[in-house]
C-alpha cells in the first residue's frame, strides 16, 4: 500500500479528470471524482477518521480507468482505490451490509445473481456435451443467467469455427465480486479452490465471454495468488483470431449499430480494432459515439457498483445511451449489456442491446 500512496501523493491536483469520471459528471459531489478519491486514500491509510460520503466514494467508483487514460502524472486510480478498499476492511470499516448479503448468495449459490445453480445450463443449445479439452470456455454469472444470448451466442460461434474447447456443469463464480469489495483474504481462499479445480482438470487456456471473469483470472488471481498456470482471453480475442483464419463462414447481414467500448475489454486489453472488424466482416455498420476507444464512457455497471449504488449505476448508463443515435447498441461485456438494457427499459429509451457474439452467430453461413 505504500507505493500506491507515495503515487496518490504525486497527484498535482490539476483536475483534467474530474472531466472524464462518471460517477463526478453524474452526482457533482466533488468527493466521487478521482483526484478527491486520491485524497480520501491517503487518509484512509494514515488512520484518519472517514466521513460515511467518503466511505462511499471508495466503494462507489467503477474502476473505469477513464481517469487514468488523462491523468498526465501517470497515477493509477485503480490501484489506488482498491488498496483503500483492502485497508479499509482491515479497520473494520468495511465492507458494507450489502457487500456482504452479495458475497453470502455467492458462497450459498455459486454465483453472483441469486441465480439456480440447477438452471445454469439453460443457455445450452443442446445436451450437455461430456468432452474433455484442456480449453475451458468459462460463460460466467451474467451470461448464464441474465444475458443468456451472450452464452448460447459464444459457444455456438466458438464451436462453429472449429475451437476444442469443454465447459462445466457446476461452473461457480470467478469470486470477482469478493475480491471488488476488499476482502483480500476471503478472495484468496475462493481463488484457491478454483485454481485447484482447474489444475485437477488439466485447464492451460480459459476463455470468458465476460470481461468481469476476464479481469478477475488474468489479473486479481495473480495479485493474490502469484503467477497461475493458465491463459485468459476475451471470447472476441479468440473469435477474431479464428474470423482471420475462416473468412468465408461469415454472410454478411446488413445492419447499423453503436458499438460500445467497454472499459475492461477496450481500456483494460486493448482490444478496439478487433470488436470493430468482427462487426464489418458481418456486415455491420459501425457507428462511434463522440468518446469512444480508449476514450469510450463507462457504462456505470464495474468495480462492483451496481449492486450496491443502483441509482448511480442507472444514471451513469441512462447518460450514456442518450450519446447514441442508433436503436441497436453491441457490446463485448455482458455488465454493461445488461446495465444497459435495465437503463434503456427502465428510462424508455427503446434501445436494443447485443452482446456480439450474437452477430457473429446471425451471419454464419
């Protein structure tokens, strides 16, 4: 934590940030925006006493990384934030009520939406497929519960274009959730057990439609764990790699959307062009907001916030989907698919949301 805060103390204070944090743009209160949040850290590790606003401001932030695109110094928020969380559950300040009623279901349920373990294959187009590979495409929460397109799409497509892959019956959670709420030492026991079952398994590549289980394998199990023995990619990575070796299994069907960057899987893999270049080899019309790619608005649902500050969620992406002038909204992460259709039912926006694998799934031959 030291590091960290030796960094939040080079903040210069210039503000260039507060332009682009969504959580300041949409409340006003200074303290929900990432030069204040810097400063609240710094208390937070100097033992000083925290405001409950304060407290808020920690837990509050999606962990976007817009900040860090601009920030001229170089800071990284996000680690900032998330030492503040860990250090903030060591005192015994956090975290939340909430916070803990969501980790209780993932622990009783196994995963992060009060789903029914026994229904967690309905996404399936056929029977389960008892294959062993040492691929694993790994659906997540979200997909095999509330964005169900995304899984059956993946897996369809995936299949399609010739990957070996197997998939689990008994799934569970990546335990990202847990880790976004600051309890360090609860994540390492979950993460644990996972890495257990995946080396028993013999799994030396993972694949995730979700961009929540992408951050969650690729980068917080290696912070708690040390370095992992599989490979983590993004089911666009792999589609797209696949796209270039199998051109002609695509027809092209003409339509128009808003592609949305979303913040794991643009700001946090870089992967733009990609997504992008799937779309027009099925013959998709890519239209771009004004900030987009690396500079693309977050949709309000990561760093663990919508659970918890649903209001703030709902307006962050309600903000978002009036930027776009297209009916059909596509998107690589299942968070911001569903956070975005709430908001568009919710607000009566009459936006259609697709997770992308669905195109691809529209436009095999």
């Amino acid at each position: 934590m030291n590091d960290k805060i030796n960094q939040a103390k080079a903040c210069t204070e210039c503000g260039i940030c507060m332009d682009f944090c969504p959580t300041y743009q949409i409340t006003g209160e200074p303290l929900f925006s990432p030069m204040h949040r810097i400063e609240t850290a710094i208390k937070v590790s100097e033992g000083e006493e925290i405001s409950p606003l304060m407290l808020e401001s920690i837990y509050n932030c999606p962990k976007c990384m817009q900040c860090e695109t601009v920030c001229p110094s170089g800071i990284k928020v996000v680690e900032i934030i998330h030492g503040a969380r860990e250090e903030l559950v060591q005192r015994g300040l956090a975290p939340s009520e909430k916070h803990n009623k969501k980790i209780e279901e993932i622990l009783e349920k196994g995963n992060a939406v009060s789903g029914d373990p026994e229904r967690r294959l309905d996404w399936l187009p056929e029977e389960f497929p008892k294959h062993e590979s040492d691929t694993l495409l790994y659906l997540g929460c979200l997909p095999s519960y509330l964005v169900k397109d995304a899984a059956t799409s993946t897996y369809v497509v995936l299949k399609k274009l010739g990957l070996d892959f197997m998939i689990l019956k008994d799934e569970g959670c990546c335990g990202i959730y847990i880790y976004e709420s600051g309890r360090r030492d609860l994540a390492s026991e979950y993460f644990q057990k996972n890495v257990e079952r995946f080396k028993a398994l013999g799994i030396k590549k993972i694949i995730v439609p979700c961009s929540g289980c992408l951050k969650c394998f690729k980068y917080f199990y290696p912070d708690i764990l040390g370095e992992t023995e599989f490979a983590v990619h993004h089911a666009v990575e792999t589609i797209y790699d696949l796209l270039k070796e199998k051109p002609d299994v695509l027809k092209k069907v003409e339509r128009t959307v808003t592609y949305h960057d979303s913040c794991r899987v643009t700001r946090g893999e870089g992967l733009a062009e990609e997504p992008r270049e799937i779309l027009r080899l099925c013959g998709t019309e890519v239209r771009e907001i004004e900030r987009n790619k690396e500079e693309g608005t977050c949709c309000g649902a990561g760093g663990g916030i919508r659970s918890v500050y649903p209001k703030l969620s709902l307006e962050i992406a309600t903000s978002l989907l009036k930027t776009m002038n297209t009916e059909s909204v596509v998107t690589a992460c299942p968070f911001c698919a569903f956070n975005l259709y709430f908001a568009s039912r919710r607000k009566r926006l009459e936006k259609n949301l697709i997770y992308i694998t669905k195109i691809v799934q529209d436009s095999l031959r």
